[in-house]
C-alpha cells in the first residue's frame, strides 16, 4: 500500500494546479457540485476532468502504465 500511496503522489505533483485540485477534493468525498462551487467551474467541467484524470491514473499506476510511462516498451 505505501508503494501505491507514493505513487499517488508522484502522479498529483506531475499534474497542473486544477486538476491536482480536483482529484484532491474528489478524494476528500466533495459532490461534484461542491467541487465546482469550490472551484469555479461547471459541474459537468468537475466531470470531465475527474474522468480524464482516472484514465491517466488507470494508465500510470498499472504495471503496464507504468512500463508505457517510463518508456520501457
């Protein structure tokens, strides 16, 4: 489990401010309507950007994301 948390982290601190925003009160149990109240943007903006996100994380934190990543295949 600390390998994965690490992980997360790493994957937070390469992503611009808004998403790490994001992903951080999404984490936190916010609705999507908390989220964008707290940060200004739509809901379906909240949405989109939590979604995209998640594919990202899916990608670089599976062994296989992580090889495709590090350039290893």
């Amino acid at each position: 489990k600390d390998e994965r948390l690490v992980a997360l982290h790493r994957f937070l601190h390469r992503q611009g401010e808004l998403d790490r925003a994001l992903v951080l009160l999404y984490l936190d149990d916010h609705s999507y309507r908390e989220i964008a109240e707290i940060l200004g943007i739509s809901e379906t903006n909240v949405g989109t950007r939590l979604n995209r996100c998640k594919q990202k994380m899916r990608q670089q934190l599976t062994p296989e994301g992580e090889e495709i990543a590090n350039g290893a295949r």
